[in-house]
C-alpha cells in the first residue's frame, strides 16, 4: 500500500510540473490521502508512521500557504 501511495505522490508531481495541477491541488490531494491512510491503518501504527514520513513534507501549514500569498500580492 505505501508503494501505491509512493506512486500516486509521484503521479501528482509529475501533474504539476507539467501543469495540469497547480500546487494547491496537489496540496490538497495528499492532505486527502493523508486522511485516508489515517482510517485505513489506524490499526497499523508503522504503517501509518510510513505513510506520515512520506506525506508530511508535502503538506504545508496555513501560515506557509498564507505567507506564499502575501508575497504574491505585492
């Protein structure tokens, strides 16, 4: 199952380099799956911790995304 996440993640990157998603998608795509793997492998505590490695770094706080839009205001 991590493997196919591992894909999926590789999958949106590769959407957003080449511009079908913009970088808010993709966000939220992970931010979804992340939710799904909390259901799926509350019982598989290192599963879990895989799918959190794999998935943490992509997601970003609030203040990132606001600061991100803050700067492409001025």
């Amino acid at each position: 199952m991590t493997e196919y996440l591992n894909e999926v993640i590789l999958i949106l990157e590769a959407e957003v380099a080449a511009g079908r998603l913009t970088d808010q998608q993709c966000h939220d795509y992970v931010r979804l799956l992340r939710h799904a793997a909390d259901r799926v492998f509350a019982k598989h505590r290192n599963l879990r911790a895989e799918v959190d490695k794999m998935t943490k770094p992509l997601i970003k706080l609030p203040s990132q995304e606001f600061r991100e839009l803050e700067g492409e205001a001025c």
